[in-house]
C-alpha cells in the first residue's frame, strides 16, 4: 500500500508537472528536486532551498550592473517559493513563510523589469488584497487587464500570462483576492468573488495612465467564473477571457484526491464542499453580453471542453471557444499556444471595443 506521504508525491508530479515547468522552472530543475524529495514533508523546504540558488544568481547579477538578468532570477526565485507553497496546507508556518518570501522576490523584481512592476494593496472589507501593476510606455493610456488566479494559485503564477499580454501594448494587474495566497488565511475564497474584482477595478481605473474604458478580465480554472461573473455584474468590464473553466464546480468536491482536497479546504474554509457548489453561472451568464473567449484542452478531465459548450449556451453575448486537442488543465503543456492567443484576442478585442459611455 503506497503511504499518504508517496500519495501525495505522485498525486503533484502527474498532475502538476506541465503547469510547474510551464512557470520559470526548468524541467532540469524539475528532475533534480524530485530526486530530492524523497518524502512530501520534503516538498516545501526543498523548493525554498532552490529558490535561494536564484536569489543567490539575482544579488549577484544586480552587483554586476545586469539589471534585466537580476530581474529574471528574482521572478523565477519567487516562482519556486510559489511552487514550495503549493497545496502545503497542511503546515501553516511553512506555507506562510513561502508565500511572504514569493512576495518580497516580486518586491525585489519590481523597478527592475521592463516596464517596471508596481506594487499595489487594495483595501477591501478590512482585508487588503495584494497585487502587481505593469503599464507599458505608451503614447496614450493603454488598455488594462485584470488577471484573475485559480483556486490554489497565486498573482505570481501569472507573471508568464502577463508578460505575454505587456509585450502586446497591455497594461496588466494581478491580485490574489479572497481565499488566494496570504490572503487566504484573513478571507476565504467565496461565490461572489466578482465583489472583489469590482473594488480592484475601483482603484485601478482612476489611474491617468490606463484607459477607463478599455477594460478586460482573463482567468484562469475558478479565475475564468469569476471573470464571467464580473462581467455580468460590472460595466466596465467590455472582454472576457476564461481558460479551463466551469459553468459551476458543484460536486467536484467528492473527487478531489488528498493533496488538493488538503488545499480547497484552507482556500476555501471547512464548508468548501458547499462553497463549490455555490459557486456558478446559473442566473448571470446571460448579462454577460460582451465578448467572451473559451480556452480549453481536450484532455483535461476537471474541466472537459463539455463546460466550455455549456458555458457557450448561456451566455449572452458574442462567444468564441479555442480547444486545443493535446491540452490539459490551463493548456498548461501547450502554453506557448494558450497564453499569446489570449494575448492578442484581448489586444485585438479591447482596441476595437466602443468607449464605455
């Protein structure tokens, strides 16, 4: 009988292994932690040791003048702590600790990228939900995203996505909002997430240097709901990208393996099992009447291209839907396809969109 501790193990490598390499860890790297880690008790201490290996590459980069070298180590050191945090929460201090040590590499990184990354807390029902701006060098104010993360994902793992869509003329934002990174042990993750998403914007977008008008949401898993919800619910929204969702989550609770099971219930409470289930489309997709794009992948069985034609049907809007045959989970293995075809749809979408009047 394989014991919880391989269980686990297993459970992250053949699940997860695509979206990891997928974010700034190379599959070398990848092979030598898992001969590393011998027993999960080992997983967080041992991505931390090897996120210390580029924030030992950053200081030295940033002695030498190599600024945009600097840059890079310190983003993908606060990759790797992400990754020594994910689903470790069944150890509280340790995934505490990786979580603030991933937020202060983004910190370090910050006025060393191109354009620079500002950080930026916003308040919301006593909590504050901590978040990453970039604003490309425009002649006019550029359009903005908002990134939303999954359920037991973080800002920092959607730096790829991001750079994708800056490379484009986009300006970016990124939160971990109710029940995502630090921020879930203050507020758990909660059906009308969109509530959040409406107080990001109310910061954002009195901004001189992005366009009020000229706003889109893209997320990712439980991220691409939540965008739909703030669409149906919020003006200003005038895009949406939604990539591996569902028209609702109710009953995956019961299939979950132990490792995720482990997380839902710190993201989302002790109640996650209703909390999923309460979590849906139902009632609102038909007030999204702006234009939505559906990324899938045909061989992703937690969110089957099958959501995507449900999705579809009740929405009440323009709606385009992209599956990509070989795709798992967030197409996280065909990235390089996935995530710059969100890019220019969204580029392309909000400049032809009409001024919110």
């Amino acid at each position: 009988m394989v014991d919880e501790a391989d269980e686990r193990l297993e459970a992250m490598y053949r699940r997860f292994s695509w979206r990891i390499t997928s974010n700034y860890v190379s599959p070398w790297e990848l092979d030598q932690i898992r001969a590393e880690v011998s027993d999960y008790e080992q997983w967080c201490a041992t991505w931390s040791r090897w996120a210390e290996k580029h924030l030992a590459r950053a200081a030295d980069a940033l002695a030498a003048g190599r600024l945009r070298t600097a840059a890079d180590a310190y983003v993908r050191a606060g990759l790797f702590y992400h990754w020594a945090s994910f689903l470790f929460a069944h150890e509280p201090a340790q995934l505490r600790t990786a979580l603030e040590a991933a937020a202060q590499c983004f910190e370090r990184a910050a006025p060393l990228l191109d354009p620079p990354m500002e950080m930026i807390d916003v308040s919301f029902e006593g909590v504050k939900l901590h978040g990453y701006l970039r604003v490309p060098n425009a002649p006019e104010p550029p359009p903005l995203v908002l990134l939303l993360p999954g359920a037991d994902s973080t800002k920092e793992e959607l730096f790829n996505l991001a750079e994708h869509m800056v490379e484009r003329g986009l300006a970016i934002a990124a939160f971990d909002g109710p029940g995502q990174g630090l921020v879930s042990f203050e507020m758990k993750l909660r059906p009308d997430y969109e509530v959040a998403v409406h107080a990001m914007l109310d910061a954002l977008l009195d901004r001189a240097d992005i366009d009020p008008g000229k706003v889109g949401v893209a997320g990712i898993s439980y991220g691409g709901l939540f965008a739909c919800r703030a669409a149906a619910s919020d003006e200003r929204v005038r895009a949406v990208v939604s990539m591996s969702s569902w028209y609702s989550p109710a009953g995956r609770f019961a299939h979950l393996d132990r490792l995720s099971r482990a997380g839902v219930l710190h993201y989302m409470g002790p109640n996650a099992e209703a909390v999923l289930s309460e979590i849906t489309l139902a009632g609102v997709a038909a007030h999204v009447r702006v234009p939505v794009l559906q990324i899938y992948g045909a061989k992703d069985p937690a969110s089957p291209p099958a959501e995507a034609a449900r999705v579809a049907a009740a929405l009440g809007g323009p709606v385009s839907t992209v599956v990509f045959d070989d795709g798992v989970h967030v197409c996280n293995n065909v990235w390089y396809q996935a995530r710059p075809l969100a890019a220019d749809w969204l580029a392309e979408t909000l400049q032809a969109a009409p001024e919110v009047r």
